[in-house]
C-alpha cells in the first residue's frame, strides 16, 4: 500500500497542475454564454423585482445575458431543487429569499441542504417584517397594543401570509418577547392577510414594506414597529423594535446562490459585480424602495450567514414547537 502511494502521489500532483490552469482558464472566459437566474417565486414580487434589478446590472458588467427563470411553486423549493442539481460552472444561478433556509425547519422533505448543495455568492439585501395595524388602533402605539393586549388576554388576532414563513414566525417572536396571548390566522398570502387588518376581523399582522406600502402611504394602517437594527430609510420615523425595548430582528434576505462545486473564481467574478452595483446609488434607492437594504458581503461571510440562518430557524421552530395552522 505504502509503495502505491508513493507511485500515486506524483500523478495526483501531476493531475492537480493541470487542473488548476484549466479552471482558471475557465473563470477568465466566464461567461462564454447566456447565464439562467432561477427564481423560485412568480413574477412581480419582491424577489422577482430584485432579482431583476439584479441581473439587469450582471448582464451590462458581464456582456452576456442574465436571463430570469421564474420557477414558483412548494415555498421555493422547486426552483431551488432545480439550481442544487446544476452543472456547477456558473451557468444556472439562484436567486432566492429566507426560505431557502428556513424550509428544512418547517418542512419534513425539503429536496435540497441549505448549506451543502449551494455556495453562496452574496446576500444581496435584507428587508425586516414590520409590525402593522389599523390605523387608530391601540392609540397607533407599540406600547398601547402591548397595554390592550394585557388587558384583554386572548382577545388578540395575527395573521400572516402562511403558516411557517418569516411573517408567521415574527408574530410568535412577538408573543414570546412580549409574553402576550395572540392567536395566529394564516392566509395565502400577503394581501388578504392586510385586507382582514384593515377590516378589523384581525387586530395586527407582520409583513413587508413593499406588500404594505400602499395602505401605509394612504393612511388606512400604521407600522408600529420594524425588526431590524436600523430604521428603514423609506420609514424613518418608524422606531425599530429594538429602540422599543424588544429584542426582536427578523426578516427576508435576498440572496444569490451557485450549486455546490461552483469555481471559486466564478463565484468572485459574480460577487465583484454586485459589490460594485452596491456601491451605486441608483442601484441602492432600487432596493430601498422595496423596504430592504444593501447588504453585498462576501462570499465566505453569505456562507457563514446561511448556516446559522438554518440553525437560527430550527432553533425557533423547534422553541415554539413546531409549525401548526395556529
């Protein structure tokens, strides 16, 4: 055996030289084709505008198409699968939000490993959930909706976009750092979940700015609180949790993502691009008025982000015992 080694290490060695010109090579010619950015949600939402905004900067820095695959379906997974089982050579790229990490806490077969079949590229942008009512409602206050909801126990509805999202899961934050009773109403999806807020069949709901943008703007609800470490710029007169007293951060990244495997080069070519992009204020009021924030780390930062984002969601599931419609 140990003769074999020594016969075998030389050509291993050997092998390694030749390879590493040729995958150089290959990062320096990237992209020789049109690139596939799959995104796991229809068209016209948040992921889907960003991701645009996104692959519209790719194509202009990298001189070849970035087109955009929407791939719906399963709460992401099904375009997320199709990115995990891609040739790693940069070609088929994903584009995707918090679910991609925080499905395997919710969901018994997720098809893919958050953290085995991708490497990620960057996080692109963070948007935190905000707290939202009716405006007028427990005098338009975060202390007067804690102050009605002590005083009225069990009487307080949330509802969500669905069962198991990062909405859902901001409201049951909610009620641990609070130590309120409130009942959790799932819908399917953004807006009939704010339309039943607004008529008062339920008291409060977390979202995003972006779903919450026009009733906000128009009067009819008011955000309360935001559950992030600053406040937003589209809402600067809206405190964060944190300055209330709660130690309450969550929300929705928007990231971009290569199978496993991908060349390091190729990845740092693509993270380039976008930091570059990040550092352009039209590219950052694009992404602010859809209530996130540019974020751009590197890529061994996005990586270390995603395991302990899934850690990070198994741990809270796992703390409110599990995933139920209530």
């Amino acid at each position: 055996m140990k003769r074999w080694l020594r016969g075998a290490l030389p050509a291993v060695a050997l092998t390694l030289c030749v390879l590493a010109p040729s995958v150089a090579q290959a990062a320096a010619d990237y992209p020789a084709r049109p690139i596939r950015l799959v995104v796991p949600w229809a068209p016209g939402g948040s992921t889907d505008i960003l991701a645009r905004t996104t692959a519209e900067r790719l194509t202009r820095a990298l001189k070849q198409p970035v087109i955009v695959d929407n791939r719906p379906g399963a709460s992401g997974n099904i375009g997320a699968d199709l990115v995990a089982r891609a040739a790693p050579d940069g070609y088929t790229l994903l584009f995707t939000s918090t679910n991609l990490t925080l499905n395997p806490a919710v969901i018994a077969q997720t098809p893919y490993d958050p953290v085995r079949n991708f490497t990620g590229v960057t996080m692109v942008a963070f948007a935190p959930m905000m707290l939202v009512t009716k405006a007028g409602f427990a005098g338009d206050s975060l202390q007067g909706l804690i102050a009605y909801g002590k005083a009225h126990p069990g009487e307080l509805n949330f509802s969500s976009s669905g069962a198991g999202g990062a909405p859902h899961l901001a409201g049951e934050m909610f009620k641990q750092a609070t130590g309120l009773d409130i009942t959790h109403v799932p819908y399917t999806g953004a807006a009939p979940a704010l339309t039943d807020v607004l008529s008062g069949q339920v008291q409060m709901t977390f979202t995003t700015y972006i779903s919450a943008q026009g009733l906000l703007s128009s009067g009819q609800m008011k955000a309360l609180g935001v559950a992030s470490k600053d406040r937003l710029p589209v809402l600067p007169n809206v405190p964060t949790f944190r300055e209330q007293g709660l130690d309450i951060e969550i929300g929705t990244m928007f990231g971009l993502l290569a199978p496993a495997g991908t060349p390091r080069p190729v990845v740092d070519k693509l993270y380039a691009v976008v930091r570059q992009a990040a550092a352009d204020t039209a590219f950052q009021d694009r992404i602010q008025q859809q209530g996130g924030t540019v974020v751009a780390d590197d890529p061994d930062h996005y990586n270390a982000y995603l395991r302990e984002d899934v850690a990070k969601w198994a741990a809270l599931v796992k703390r409110i015992g599990g995933i139920s419609a209530h």
